[in-house]
C-alpha cells in the first residue's frame, strides 16, 4: 500500500477519473507556508501564507487566516485578511470580518456589512476572457441599435 501516490490494488487508493473529483487541501491554524501556491482544487486556509495563490478553482480564507500576496481563483470567500490583490473570475465574498489590501477583480462581489476594502474594486465579465471575439460588423450594428432605442 502506498502513502503518497497509486495503489496497485484495485477498488482502493486514489482515484484519478478524467479530472472529475474535487482535491481539498488545507492549511491548518497554526501553520505558516512561505512561497506561492498553485491549487487546481479547492484550498481552505485557516494558518498563514506568505505569497500568493495561483489558478485554484475556490479559496476559502477562515477569519483567522491571512495571505500576503495576490490570490487568483475562480471562486474566493474571504473571511481573513488578504495583504494583496483578489482576482475572482466568477464570484467574490467578503464576510463581515474579511479585510482585502489591494485591489479587486471579479465578475461578482457579496459584500457583508462589517468587512473592509482599501484598494479599488473593478467589475468585469472575466468569464468572456478566450472566447472568440464576435466579427466588427456584428458589435457595431449591435451599437447602433442599442443607441437608437
């Protein structure tokens, strides 16, 4: 039986199906990570991390946890601190304790009374990013119609 990695035996160890499953990894309170992170999963971090982290599908940062540095996920609900800048290419929250120095993107923001922002915060459809761009003539007719209503 292996620790880390494949078991041979069938029906057991780690499954690895297409991509399909969800990898949680957490930082626990009380732990310090120094240097950047890159998580394709889900990420809880309820210690310290002194650098940013990288392309995780969700980042959930505990009221008692802090990262130094910029966090870019698909996903982020903060309830900590974050010492950098967010980007969130679907959803940000901000829980009532969360404080986020640096600024912002996200496609859309919750923000609970009680949390604080200082930087500036920047609303943008990210999920259009790598879609083919539509032909110039379609985007202008569209504007003129749009102006003539």
């Amino acid at each position: 039986m292996a620790i880390f990695g494949k078991d041979d035996a069938p029906g057991r160890g780690t499954t690895r199906s297409g991509g399909n499953e969800t990898t949680l990894s957490i930082i626990s309170a009380g732990t310090t990570v120094t240097g950047d992170i890159e998580c394709g999963g889900v990420l809880k971090v309820e210690g310290q991390i002194l650098g940013g982290v990288l392309r995780a599908r969700q980042v959930m940062l505990a009221k008692e946890g802090t990262i130094r540095g910029d966090v870019t996920a698909h996903e982020v609900v903060v309830g900590g601190v974050i010492d950098g800048g967010v980007t969130a290419a679907e959803r940000l929250e901000l829980q009532t304790t969360a404080v986020v120095n640096g600024d912002i993107v996200t496609k859309s923001i919750v923000v609970m009374e009680g949390a604080r922002i200082n930087g500036g915060v920047k609303m943008t459809e990210l999920a259009l990013v790598g879609r083919p761009e539509e032909p110039r003539e379609t985007r202008e007719s569209r504007q003129v119609k749009k102006s003539q209503q």
